[in-house]
C-alpha cells in the first residue's frame, strides 16, 4: 500500500498546489461521491476538489490508489461545467496518468418541484488503466493487466445520465440512470445506477461558529452498480456497492468527505475507500473577467 | 502645510470611501415582477417566528450564503443587481414569499437557489432578514419630499 502511495507522490504534489490556490472559498456540499443530486454550483463561482478512489480487491489482485482533481464551475444558474484529471497507481506495478473527464450538467427547470431533473453529458478521454470508478457502468471490468498494457488501451467515451433529485425536509433522494457509449470500441451502449440518501445531521444553524458541532455534518449512504450492456442487460457480472457517505464542514472553506464502499458481488472490489476534499472560490468568473479588463 | 495635508487626504480618502459604499449600494433596485410565490407558498408562516434567538444563526447564515452579493448589512450591490433587503419592497413581502424565494433562487436573474440548505436553515434566513434595519425605496423617498 505504502508503494502506491510513494509511486503517486508527483501526482499528489500537483494537487495538493492546485487546491492552495483556492484562498477565499466557502463550501456546501453534499456527502455522494457517484451520486449527482439537482444542486448545481453557484454561476460565477469554482470549486477545486481532489478525491481519491482507493480499491482493496480480492485475494490475488493488488491493492490501487486512484487520485484525481475536479474543477467545476457555475456557467449560468442552470449549467455547470466539470473537468477531471486523472491518476492511478497499482501496488508492485507503475503510477500513470489516465486520463481527462469534462462533464456538462443542465438543469432544465427553473424552480423546485417534487422531482427535479438534471441532464447530464460527460466525454471522456481516459484508457483502461483509470480506476477512479466515478461511475459505475456495463460488466466488471478485471484488474489482473499490468498498467503498461492498460494505459495503452484509450477509450473515448460518451457518457449520459438522467438525474433525478427531490428534497423533503431536510432529506435528499437523488436516483441517477447511466448510459455510456465507448466510442473507441463497437461495445455497444452500457448501463448503470446510483441512488442516495442524505440529510444532514442537525437542521438548525447555530449561533456561534463551530467546527465539530453538528449542523457541520451530513450523512448518508449511497447504492451503485452496473446493469450490463445492449449485448446483455442485467445483474450478471455486475459490480455493486452499497456506501455509507459523510461530509464535514471543516470551516466556511473546506468540506472533507469520506465513504467506505461495500462491494455486494463477487466482481466488486470487496471494499472502496473514498476520500474528498473541496474549496469553493466565490466569484472567480467576475475575478477572472477583471483580470483581463473584461465587465466582472 | 505638513500638518493639514495628511488631514486632508484622510477627509478625501473618507469622502471617496462614502460615495464609493453610498454607489454600491443598490436602493433603485428593482424587483423582477414575474418572480411570484405561489399563493399557498406565500400563505407559509415561520415555524421560527417564536423563537427569536433562532435568527443568530440565520446571521451566520447570512455571512456565509448571502453577504457576497447582498453585503453584511443587506443593502445589495449594484453591480450584481441584488436587491436592497432592507428596502419596504423586500420586508414588505410575507415570510413565506421570502422562504420560496431563497429556496428557489431566479436562476435566471442570477440569484441561486439554496434549497441544499435544510429546511429551518432557510426559515432561520428569514427570521434575519426581517431584524435588517428596514429603509423606504427612493420613490418612497421622492414621494415624501
């Protein structure tokens, strides 16, 4: 394990730089990790986060850690844009960069109803090795290839989802419906799910400032997997996790998050421990736009 | 001359610090009339409205979620077009129009939603904005003159 961690230690450099840059920042988040919920980020503002994947498998396969960055912002009040760098590194075996995701998130509803729909278009630019599993689609992919092999396989993929998010009271139910198209290799369409539950963990703000104090916590779980593909829809050979998730509000700055993932199947990972952490820069478009002289 | 010239820069740098806030604040803001509660929305009475001491975290709230755009004493800004809270054209709207309001945003307008806040957060949101120091809109005051 500590191999890994040595292997991915350039990577984690970088990130950790890209994340001091975000000096005035506040953070809302909720605690999924694969989930997306109806809340888009606020137009104008940024938020920088590094999360990190790391797969305990089965007996005979090697432990991995896959870190990447996010870079999401708020286009306008119903479109938010992401793009994600990726990593991976395999105990025993190499680290390699694996990849860029951009992902598009609309929302087609102005105002809060019952269910609010998200329409959600991601390209992906990654090779095999990626292990980040930020999605969960088709059959279960194997870990046995060395990571020379794997990197040199690309893929460009075409990834949709249809998000569905409602909140009651202070509860959030959000259920995500993935098909992704591997536009590298005549795979067909695959499919996936995710589903979350969370709420926080006290509904009144308190007075004061606080660090540890409830209302700085929320927690839920979260339940993904794939569903095969157009060559075979269904749970056979299929990974599924179910995910306890919880996010602290570590100041108006930062929100950690921290899930351990239960695979359910024999072709999932027996566990997937996942890691975030998030700023949120206030009014970097209006920042930006003053920059270069433009109208903030 | 070495006196008096540092006592004038300081009155002019306070001069211009004066206009700068009394531009910045947005009091001819003016509401988008398409963005209405709807009646049972706006009928809502706060479940906080009893509890007073509840509006310090709906401070708290505010700084964090609201003050950029509205600054630290609701006044707004005028560069982001938001409004003026403490102007009668705001406080002047039913507790539960204020709720349906900050839970739904006017995306389009530039004003997010903050439905990701829990329910009470946003009624303790409220209950702050309603001990803002209340101000008459200028055409109140062009009427009073």
């Amino acid at each position: 394990m500590w191999q890994a961690f040595c292997c991915m230690r350039p990577i984690l450099i970088v990130i950790t730089l890209l994340s001091s840059l975000a000096l005035c920042s506040k953070a809302q988040e909720s605690p999924y990790f694969v989930t997306y919920d109806h809340h888009l980020e606020e137009p104008g503002n940024l938020e920088i986060a590094t999360s990190s994947t790391m797969g305990v498998p089965r007996s005979g396969q090697r432990f991995y850690f896959a870190p990447y960055a996010e870079f999401e912002y708020g286009v306008t009040g119903r479109w938010t844009s992401e793009l994600y760098l990726e990593g991976q590194s395999t105990a025993g075996d190499s680290a390699v960069f694996t990849g860029w995701r951009w992902e598009n998130r609309f929302r087609p509803l102005a105002r809060e109803h019952w269910i609010n729909p998200v329409l959600y278009l991601e390209y992906e630019g990654i090779n095999e090795a990626s292990r980040i599993q930020k999605e969960i689609v088709g059959n279960a992919p194997g870990f046995g290839e060395p990571n020379s092999e794997l990197s040199q396989t690309h893929a460009h993929e075409l990834e949709t989802k249809l998000i569905l998010s409602s909140n009651f009271h202070d509860w959030n139910l959000a259920e995500n419906f993935i098909v992704e198209k591997n536009l590298s290799q005549n795979e067909g369409f695959e499919f996936g799910y995710s589903l979350g539950v969370s709420r926080p963990l006290a509904s009144l703000a308190s007075g004061t400032k606080c660090r540890f104090c409830r209302e700085n916590f929320s927690a839920g779980v979260e339940l993904y997997g794939g569903l095969g593909s157009t060559a075979g829809f269904g749970f056979h050979d299929t990974a599924h996790y179910l995910a306890p998730v919880i996010a602290w509000q570590v100041s108006d700055n930062a929100t950690l998050r921290f899930s351990p993932a239960i695979g359910l199947t024999h072709q999932s990972n027996p566990v997937l421990l996942r890691f975030g952490y998030s700023y949120e820069v206030r009014g970097f478009g209006s920042k930006l736009a003053q920059l270069f002289g433009g109208k903030p | 001359m070495l006196v008096t010239t540092p006592r004038v820069f300081a009155g002019l740098l306070c001069a211009v610090a004066m206009c700068c806030t009394a531009l910045a604040q947005n009091a001819s803001y003016e509401p988008d009339t398409g963005w209405q509660a709807p009646a049972d929305a706006a009928a809502r009475v706060n479940p906080l409205a009893r509890k007073p001491a509840a509006a310090a975290g709906g401070k708290k709230l505010f700084l964090r979620e609201c003050a950029e755009c509205h600054r630290e004493d609701g006044s707004g800004l005028v560069k982001k077009h938001s409004a003026d809270l403490r102007l009668s054209v705001v406080q002047g709207q039913s507790d539960g129009t204020l709720f349906w309001k900050i839970t739904n945003g006017n995306p389009d307008r530039g004003m997010p939603s903050f439905s990701r806040l829990p329910e009470m957060q946003r009624w303790q949101l409220v209950l702050f904005l309603r001990q803002l120091a209340p101000l008459k809109d200028s055409r109140e005051k062009q009427d009073a003159k």
